[in-house]
C-alpha cells in the first residue's frame, strides 16, 4: 500500500509544508521517499492529528478518533492506493 499526504507535518517535510510518501511492502516494513510514485488510488482521507490523537476522516472508513502512543501534530490530506 501506498500513502501520499499533502499539507502541515514537520515529522516528515523540515520546512512544515509539504509531500510525503509512505510505502509498506507486504513483509510489513515500510518506509519513506521523495521519489514520484504512480499509483492506482483507493482511498482519499484527512488527518488532524493533535497531542495523542488522531481524527481521521476517510472516504473508505468514514471518521475515526485514533489514540497515539507519542505527541505530535499534523494536519494533512491523503490519498491511498497501490503501484
């Protein structure tokens, strides 16, 4: 599975601004790239997440309150899918 966001996340872009893309291989590691990826989309959804929680609103799952183990805060839109 492939996941692209956009928007305010200083885990993964220096500047706040930004894209990232999350890839996770089917022997369930995962890692991140700058690199362009083609992908077939299935899902879109939005993230707001502040201290240990996470609102996720999804066209796949409709909305969900996560809670996290660490603190963080970000507030992206993404798109999911497969290569």
């Amino acid at each position: 599975m492939i996941y692209i966001e956009y928007g305010l996340d200083f885990d993964n872009n220096s500047f706040g601004f930004g894209r990232s893309v999350e890839v996770e291989q089917t022997d369930g590691t995962e890692y991140r790239t700058k690199e362009k990826v083609k992908l077939v989309t299935k899902s879109y959804y939005f993230r707001l997440w502040i201290g240990k929680y996470v609102l996720v609103i999804s066209k796949a799952h409709g909305v969900e309150l996560i809670h996290k183990n660490r603190y963080n805060f970000k507030v992206v839109f993404g798109i999911k899918g497969e290569q």
